[in-house]
C-alpha cells in the first residue's frame, strides 16, 4: 500500500505529548495573608502590599491571585470562608504562599487572636495539608518586620514566638521557608532608622487626598518597600530551588 505521507501517532504517544504539555503549564501562585501582603488601590493612595509587586517579578505567563487581605489572621481568614474559597480553586502544581501573624498576636480580638503554639499553629498545619491534598505546593513566609527602634536607636522585634512557629514547621513538615522575618530585619537594620522610613508609609501631609494629613505608619509598604519586600521573596524562591524560579524575569 502506498504511504499517504500523513503519519499517525499510537494512542500511548498522544497521552504522553498531551501529559507533557499539561506538565508544562505555569502555575498559579495563590497568596494568603494580612494588610502588608494585599493589593492596595493604587488612585491616590502610595500603600502597597508586597504581593503587589511580586508580579513585575515574572513573565506574563504566571498568574499571581492575591487572596490576602488587611486586617486578617490565621482564625479570621479560615472563619471568613476565604481559605476554603483558595482551596476551592487550587490545582495540582500550584503555589500557596502563607504569611500571617500580624494579628493573630492581638489578643485582645478574640475574633483574630491565634496563640502561637496553639490556634496560629493549628492554622498553619491546616493550610500546608490541605494544599498538598490538592497536590498544590505550600510555602511558608515568616512575619515580615515591622520598623521599630527605641530610644537609643536600636531595632527591636514585636512578633515574640510566632516566627520560631513557622520556622519548627517549616523544618517538621519539610515546607519550603521564606523568611521575610530575618531578611527584612537585615534590610531595615542595614539602611538604619532613618532611611528605613522610605520602606514604610512616612508620608508628608498634603501629597496624598487619602492622606491630608500625612502619615507615619512603620508596618504598611510604600511601592517602593514594597518591591524590595517583594525581591526578598524571590530571592528566597530561588535559594529554595523552587521551579517557580523558572518563570522570573531575568535581568
């Protein structure tokens, strides 16, 4: 018989070309978290969330769905029904980045309080297992910084045992870790107590119509903390060897 010139391909091939493109595809990276995290609006308004910036990072072909939201903790997030709305949403390959504890340390907020060893530990245990149920890949991110220097001038930390929580778990479970707790106290420290203030929200009064009045606010991002927030994290991405790492833009 002749041959046509049209070559047909076994069954068993076309799986394996289609399964290699599926394998392919970019994931999606899910962020959950607090105020220092979110998407801010951008009229009128210089506060940015880290995970606003962390998009300039990569090509147009990863997705970044930045679920995290101001004023939410480990308790609050899961009781909201937002995590369960991620996880709803997650598919196998996928990134979720955690940082909370801001305020799951506000014990006086029985609505967001979560106790370091306890509900906060819980919390985190929860997201790590449910995402790999899904076959989605969880990151832990440590509390970043909040800019805090006393009379003397030496900076001190406010976040007592919640980093060391995520740290023991990141270690037990064998999560990858960005440590945004240590790297961001190294960058605050290393640009000192002045000049940290252009990491955070120390805005003169009549710049801004959301803010006549100025304001001096040490834990929330400028665009500019924000993106060097942001770089902390992809550095820790690419230390941690993930294959995310394959979709930044490189320089």
């Amino acid at each position: 018989m002749r041959n046509s010139g049209i070559r047909v391909w076994p069954a068993f091939s076309l799986l394996f070309i289609l399964l290699s493109c599926m394998n392919d595809q970019p994931p999606v990276v899910y962020l959950i978290g607090d105020s220092t995290v979110a998407d801010k609006p951008v009229e009128g308004n210089p506060e940015r969330g880290w995970g606003q910036l962390l998009p300039q990072f990569f090509t147009a072909s990863v997705k970044i769905r930045n679920h995290a939201v101001n004023g939410r903790s480990t308790r609050s997030f899961i009781d909201e029904g937002r995590w369960d709305a991620v996880l709803d949403s997650l598919s196998s390959g996928d990134y979720v980045f955690v940082q909370f504890g801001h305020n799951d340390q506000k014990d006086y907020d029985t609505t967001r309080y979560a106790a370091p060893h306890g509900a906060y530990n819980k919390n985190l245990i929860r997201f790590i297992n449910e995402s790999r149920m899904k076959d989605a890949r969880p990151v832990l991110v440590t509390p970043v910084m909040r800019r805090r220097f006393d009379e003397k001038g030496q900076f001190y930390d406010t976040h007592g045992e919640y980093p060391d929580v995520v740290r023991e778990l990141a270690d037990s479970l064998q999560v990858p870790l960005v440590d945004l707790h240590q790297s961001s106290r190294k960058l605050i420290e290393e640009m000192g107590e002045e000049d940290s203030k252009k990491i955070f929200l120390w805005i003169g009064p009549g710049l801004y119509a959301r803010l006549p009045e100025g304001k001096e606010d040490n834990t929330h991002f400028s665009e500019y903390g924000a993106t060097q927030i942001a770089g902390l994290v992809v550095r820790d991405i690419i230390g941690n060897d993930l294959k995310l790492k394959n979709y930044l833009i490189t320089p």
